[in-house]
C-alpha cells in the first residue's frame, strides 16, 4: 500500500484516535467530481461510491503525486486525471492504461483508503494508526427542530484555541456589545456535568442587579474532541440550536462547520429563511468578534499551561482534562474562584 511522505504523529493540537467530522454530508453530491479536502495534516480527496458511500483517501496519486481531485469518478471509481490511472471503493488500482488491460498491477499502486463514516449529516474520518473504536457520535439529537442551514468556514487559528472559544459562554456581554446586553455579566446558574466522553454544560447569562431578569440561557455540550451542541434562548427556553464540527485543518487552521436550526417558525421555506437571516446576524455581527479575539490570544496554543481557568471556565476544564487522557504532557491548570 501506498505510504504517504507526510507522517502525522503526536503533535500540538491533532489528537490521535477520534473520529473527526471533515465534511458536510449535504455538500458532497453524487456527481462525477472528486472533492480536495485538508484536514489533520493530510490533503485528501474525498468521493462517493457506485453505492454512494463517501470514501476517502490521500490526495496524491500513488503512481507520480498528481492530486486526485482533479480528475473524476467512473460509476463511483476514482480516475487520475494526469495518466488515466484508476481506483475502485476499496482503493486497488484496476487499470494502467498505458500498460494495456493485462498487465499485473502491483499493490504498491494502491491507495491508502481511511475509514470513513456519514452520520448525523457530516462525513468522517477516523484518525489513528489502529482501526476505529466505537462509531462517531454527536451530544444531542436535534429532533424538534427544522428549518436547516449549514455553514462552513476555516479560521487560521488553532484548534485548542477554537474549542476554548467555542465552550465559553461568559464572553458574551463584552466581546459582543452592543449587540447583547452588557448588563448579563453573571452566570449563574450554571453546571458542568461530564459522562462518558460527553461534556453537558448549562448557564444562564443574567443582570445581578435586576433579580426579575430572564437573561440568556445556553446550553453547550461537546463530544469530544470537536463535536459540539449549542442552544440559546431567554428564561430557560431553546430557541435556536447548532451541531457544530471543529476539526483541525492543521497545527495552524481549524475547519468549522454547522447545521443551524430553530423553533420560533414552523411554516415551510419560511423556516429555512428564518434561520438564514439569524445565520447572517452571526456572522456579520457576533463571529467577527470571536474571530479577532481568539486570533489575538497568545500563546496561540492553550497546551503550554499558561491559562489559569475560574469557575466559569470549568466547561473548558473538563475537555482539557479529557485531553490530557489521551496526551498526558498536556497542561492546563484551573484556578478556583469560589
């Protein structure tokens, strides 16, 4: 089998042996185009099969290194466009044309294929040396949903850095004002309660000073390392809801993905358009704010142990412990404030 020049071992920010979401499920049409795709550290092509099933594998050609994307998809077999070579779903390459249909071709011009997976409508990708454990699994079900936008985007900036951002709910009231009131600057209530890989956190944002205040409830849970459920409404309630995947790009990039849904509209398409104007109020009003302060976070990588967590982070806390199961060097220490 081919084996790749880029060798990805432990590192800063791609923790080993998890399934990762790579792609929109939506997105990756049953048509003759093979799709390019980085993430983890590898470029990748990714394509359906004659059953459409999503397979994946390294991008370069096993026989001279052209990238795979650029060709196309024969009844779900993958054609190199440079020199016509061809690949069938389990990554044997079938034909040479230049050497003519019989002639014995070796193994070593077979593609490395990666398990893969399409489930609660992402495509995944198993990354580990060994096989898969267990299956890829989401916190929640979004059942009672509906009206259904995605949205995809990469940040360059690490995916430690990303999930921190991601889990925090006690940013709000200062990095988006004026949009959210700065008047919610406690959480409280607020719990953290973790169960076999699942992070489940729950707070209220509130006014102190106004006791009668509903303010804005969220729920973040997360499984782990990049899967997460978001919920946000006033005095309790679940109005609006997102799966959102991060996965690392690489040391430097984070790929984000989501599947926006809501419960105030129920009327078909209006549904759809309801989500789709609250998805363009996040992204011009909220997301450029994340953005440019996780972008100015130093050190851009959270694994040195330099954060000194409070309470409010004990979200956070708990999926930098998880991953310090599965990297023991890695460190971040949690400062009690209460």
């Amino acid at each position: 089998m081919l084996q790749t020049e880029e060798h990805i071992g432990k590192t800063e920010e791609l923790i080993e042996d998890q399934w990762y979401a790579v792609y929109l499920a939506r997105d990756l049409a049953r048509t003759g185009t093979p799709v390019s795709l980085r993430r983890l550290g590898k470029d990748l092509v990714l394509w359906r099969d004659s059953n459409n099933r999503p397979r994946l594998a390294p991008a370069a050609c096993p026989h001279r290194g052209a990238d795979l994307s650029l060709g196309w998809v024969e009844s779900g077999n993958l054609r190199c466009k440079y020199h016509g070579f061809c690949f069938n779903s389990q990554g044997r390459c079938t034909e040479i044309p230049c050497e003519g249909r019989e002639v014995h071709i070796p193994e070593s011009l077979d593609l490395s294929m990666i398990e893969t997976r399409e489930a609660h409508g992402f495509i995944w990708m198993w990354f580990g040396d060994g096989p898969p454990e267990g299956e890829p699994r989401v916190p929640r079900s979004l059942d009672g949903y509906s009206g259904e936008v995605t949205f995809q985007t990469t940040w360059d900036i690490r995916f430690s850095r990303v999930m921190e951002g991601m889990m925090d709910m006690h940013h709000v009231p200062f990095a988006h004002r004026p949009w959210i009131s700065s008047r919610i600057t406690r959480l409280d209530p607020f719990e953290v309660i973790q169960e076999d890989g699942i992070i489940r956190t729950r707070g209220t944002m509130r006014d102190e000073s106004n006791p009668r205040s509903k303010g804005l409830s969220m729920e973040i849970d997360i499984a782990f390392p990049g899967m997460l459920y978001f919920t946000l409404g006033q005095g309790g309630s679940s109005d609006l809801a997102a799966l959102v995947a991060c996965t690392p790009v690489d040391e430097e990039n984070t790929w984000i993905a989501a599947r926006y849904f809501q419960v105030l509209v129920r009327v078909p398409f209006i549904d759809r358009l309801f989500t789709w104007f609250t998805l363009q109020a996040e992204l011009k009003l909220i997301q450029p704010d994340d953005y440019a302060l996780l972008k100015s976070t130093r050190p851009r990588s959270s694994r040195s142990g330099t954060s000194h967590l409070v309470a409010a982070d004990r979200g956070i806390a708990a999926w930098h412990r998880l991953r310090k199961q599965k990297e023991p060097h890695a460190q971040t220490e949690v400062r009690q404030t209460r």
